[in-house]
C-alpha cells in the first residue's frame, strides 16, 4: 500500500510531501492543474517508461520517493530478496535525474537498476489510464487478458510450439537442400568415381614434378657424374691419396713428429672422399631409370593437375575435395531418410502440442463463463442491468499461444446483438464496461494499489454516482486512487487531493493539498458548478457529502 509520495524539481512541481491512506483517494483540480504530472512522478520512481524531461527547468537534480507498507508475504519481499537487497515491512523507493537524463535509482537506500524497480511495481501498483494502458480494447489482446484472468501458465504449449516450429523448418531445410542436391547427383557420382580411382595424395603433385624433372635431366649431366666418380676413384684422386698416405707413413719416423699433423689431415680427407664417392654413386644409381618410369610419372602428374584445373582447386586439395563430395553424395542416399525420420517427429510434437492446445482451449471456455458472470455481477452496479457481455472464443490457426481467437463482445440493451465492446458501447457505457473489466482482471494481490486515471469520463448524474460507489467499494479492504473531474465520484472519496496551479508572473508552479471538510465542500461545488461557487452548488455538495 502506498504510504507517501515526495517529489522535488519534477516538471511544475518545486517541493511536494505526501501521506496517503488506505481506502479510495481521490484526486480533482482544473484541467491542466498539474494532475497527470503526478501520475508521471509516481511512474518515474517506479521505473515506469516515461517522458524524458522530468527535471524542473533551472534545476539541478530531481527526485521523487515513494515509500510502501508491506505484508507479511507481500509479492514484493520475493523481489527484494532475489535483487539481494535489505526487506524491511516498509519499502523505500527513490530515484533521481539529471537535466541531461541521468537516472539513478535506489530500494530502501541501495543503489538497484531500473529494471528492479519495475519488477518492484509491479506487485505495487496498478495503473489504468485515460488510455487504456493494458489494450482491453484490442481485440488482439483479449486472449492475454483473458489467460491472465485464469492464470493460464502458457510455458509448456509455447515449448511445445517452438518444438514443432523447429522441425518444420529442418525438414524444409533439408527438403530444400536435397532438391539442389540430386539435381547435382549425376555430377557428384562420377566426380567421386573419378577421384576415387586416381587417390590423388597431399604433397604428391611437388613429389611427382621433382622426380620427373630428375629424369629429363639425368641424361644430360649422367657423363659429367660418371667422370667426377671416375676422378674420384682407385684410378684417380682415392690412388693418388693413398700413396701419398704411403709415401709419407714411410718418412715419418724420421721427420721427428713433423709429418704427424699432414698424415692426420690425410686419413680425415680420405674418409671425406669416401662419403663423396658414396654421394656420387647414390646419384648415378638413381639416374639409372627405365624410360617407362618417366612416362607413368607424367602420366599420373598430368592426370592430377587435369583434375585440380577442372574443379578449379589446387592439387593439394583434391583429398579434402573428395571427401567432400562423397560426404555431399551420401547425403542425397540418405537425405530421404532423415527426412522421413524428421516427420515421424513431426507427428508427435504435433500430438503433444495439440494435447496442450486442447486443454487450453478448455480451460478458456471455462474461464470465459466465469469472466462473464463476474462481468455480470459488476454491471449491475453500474447501472447496467440489461447489459450483457460474452466471451467469445472461435478456433483460429494454431500459434505459440494454442489456436484460440478471444473477442470480448456486449449487447448494451434486451435483445440487442453482440458485437466487439469498442464497436457496440456508447462513451458513458465504454467507461463502465471497462470499468467493470479492470476491476474483474486486476490481480488484487494483498497491498496492490489501485490507480485509476478519469476511468469515469463521458459519464454524469447517477452513472457517475454508481461509478464511485463502484470504486468506493473496490477500496474497502485496499487502496485506490482515481484522478477524477466527476463530483459523484469525488463526493464519495475517503480522502480528498486537490491539485492546482499558480504562477507569479515568471514561474508556474503545481500542488496538492489534502481537504478538509470545508474545503472539499467548495471543490466539489466548484466542479458542478464552475468558477463561481454559488449557495446552490455548495448545498449541492454537501448532499452529494451527506446523502440522506
């Protein structure tokens, strides 16, 4: 329940305290008094989306509290505690900006984010404007408000919808996919035929292309080689070295050490000459080829770098190439029957959706009837009596939220056929359906108030007087505030708000101001009468106060 309300540097407002009670609050003033900037501060502490310049022009900061008493298992605690912040049974809202839009908000003195505080309001207040904030007159919107009348828990059929949703789109992507597949497979069958018979290698193009530039050249330099290994060999450097090696083994014991180091370098040099006669001989060997070997490695190399140009690849990539298109072509042999096996999901997310999507659709008729008795009850006080409203729920295509279409329909008079509630009620009648809607669709949680913004327009005498008892009794065991320019109503307030305007010729400024007897006499006067209050207006008024 909201306990009070302090505003400072908000639109026209300079300083506003206020303490408000439980029961039915009523708030009245001119037109233009200032009365929806109040609406706005209380929606901005709540972190509601509003108008983004708040402050007061030539302010530096403003602010708006709101402090709420709470219940023992008040909705609100479970908010408090999953935002890990302080639970105390009084909650305290504040929340600043800036004239550049800087918002900061807090709960019960800790820094919170906007998003806190709307989750906040919501198990605080409930607002229904001039507007209709919640659509009751959007037909589109009938079978939210309908389930939430119910309670309906729309989790599982909306799980089960997205389910069905997604293998629809799978078995139309590979539906889609194997179209274009075996419109290729004739191509993609030879094409991996083809690869599988040559079994090109990665790295066999480069080892092909320097075998066969070795055998093209083997002929012209093989008479150079054959001549180094013969330089090389017993009948030229290795003799010449070895009787050298000989010679000087011979002298040595003479030359008194002198010879030691020649003879070492010798024996290193021999066993060099030896690996490179090794080398040598390794080379000619290699160069000792068949011509038929020269033929079958250009063959091959041809037929691979033939491959690679016609499917546009380098020949390193053919064996990435034909797994590709092996895998592509076992797709189209089995695409068919994953697509078969696909259905038979189908079928039966299709049969768990449909299970749910008909208990929802029992479940709305049955709470349709209810809706419809409780609007009943609620239009007789209203003045209403021989008006009549129905539920009407057809079958529509099947959505994430079953295959219901919900409309709210009414018959104003006796006989009178039914039609969509925007199209049959007259202004003063609309007021009241919705009036009498709200009041059935509210959630009424323990210490949820209630705002209601001139719900009472476009109605008068005793309308207006059965709309204010209507409110005066939806008060009784809560709080509810009405923004009204309807002196019935106002008359049966429990509490009475004006709001007005004054400037002094460079600033205007709006404020509130709690009634006393006296005063709320002459306000009341003054809405049936205008600007001037005369004898009758207030003896009107007062009849209005203290009806016999």
């Amino acid at each position: 329940m909201l306990r009070g309300l302090n505003i400072r540097n908000m639109l026209l407002i300079d300083y506003l305290d206020l303490d408000f009670r439980s029961g039915l609050n009523v708030l009245t003033g001119e037109t233009g008094a200032g009365k929806s900037i109040l609406l706005d501060s209380l929606g901005f502490v709540l972190g509601w989306r509003g108008r983004a310049d708040m402050v007061r022009q030539g302010a530096d900061l403003g602010e708006v509290s709101a402090w709420f008493e709470l219940t023992a298992d008040h909705p609100a605690r479970v908010v408090l505690q999953e935002a890990g912040l302080t639970i105390e049974d009084e909650l305290l809202l504040r929340r600043t900006n800036t004239p550049d839009g800087r918002k900061t908000a807090y709960v019960n003195d800790r820094r919170c984010t906007g998003e806190v505080l709307r989750k906040l309001s919501d198990c605080l207040v409930e607002l229904h404007g001039q507007h209709d904030d919640r659509g009751l007159l959007n037909i589109k919107g009938h079978r939210a408000l309908l389930d939430m009348f119910a309670g309906h828990d729309l989790t599982k059929i909306r799980m089960a919808w997205r389910h069905v949703s997604e293998i629809e789109k799978q078995i139309t992507a590979d539906r889609a996919a194997l179209e274009i597949a075996e419109r290729d497979a004739d191509y993609l069958r030879h094409s991996v035929a083809e690869l599988s018979d040559l079994a090109p290698e990665t790295g066999e193009d480069a080892l092909l292309d320097g075998r066969r530039r070795l055998m093209q050249a083997g002929e012209r330099i093989r008479a150079d080689i054959v001549k180094a290994a013969g330089a090389l060999g017993s009948d030229g450097a290795e003799a010449m070295m070895l009787d050298a090696s000989r010679w000087l083994q011979e002298a040595a014991d003479q030359a008194e050490g002198r010879l030691d180091a020649p003879l070492a370098n010798l024996s290193r040099a021999l066993n060099e000459l030896a690996d490179a006669q090794r080398g040598v001989d390794d080379c000619l060997s290699q160069l000792d080829f068949d011509p038929l070997d020269l033929e079958q490695v250009e063959e091959r190399l041809f037929a691979i770098r033939a491959l690679a140009r016609k499917h546009k690849v380098q020949p390193d990539e053919l064996p990435a190439l034909a797994v590709d298109l092996a895998q592509r072509l076992k797709a189209i042999d089995t695409g068919a029957g994953q697509i078969t096996a696909l259905e038979q999901q189908l079928l039966q997310a299709r049969a768990v959706y449909d299970k749910l999507a008909l208990a929802l659709h029992k479940s709305r008729h049955k709470a349709g009837g209810e809706l419809d008795t409780k609007m009943q009850r609620e239009l007789a006080p209203l003045k209403m009596e021989a008006a009549v409203f129905k539920t009407e729920i057809t079958q529509t295509e099947a959505g994430v939220d079953g295959g219901d279409q919900v409309v709210f329909t009414v018959s104003t008079n006796l006989g009178a056929a039914f039609g969509p509630i925007d199209k049959i009620a007259s202004g003063g009648e609309l007021s009241r359906f919705l009036l009498a809607l709200k009041v059935c669709l509210t959630s009424r949680a323990d210490g949820l108030t209630l705002i209601f913004d001139e719900i009472d327009r476009g109605v008068g005498g005793a309308t207006a007087d059965a709309v204010g008892r209507r409110l005066s009794a939806l008060a009784g065991d809560g709080q509810v505030l009405v923004v009204t320019h309807s002196p019935q109503v106002a008359a049966l307030g429990d509490h009475h708000w004006l709001v007005s305007k004054s400037s002094d010729g460079q600033e205007t400024l709006s404020s509130v101001a709690k009634l006393d007897d006296r005063e709320r006499t002459d306000e009341i006067a003054r809405m049936l009468a205008g600007d001037v209050i005369t004898d009758q207006a207030r003896a009107a008024a007062r009849a209005l106060l203290n009806p016999s």
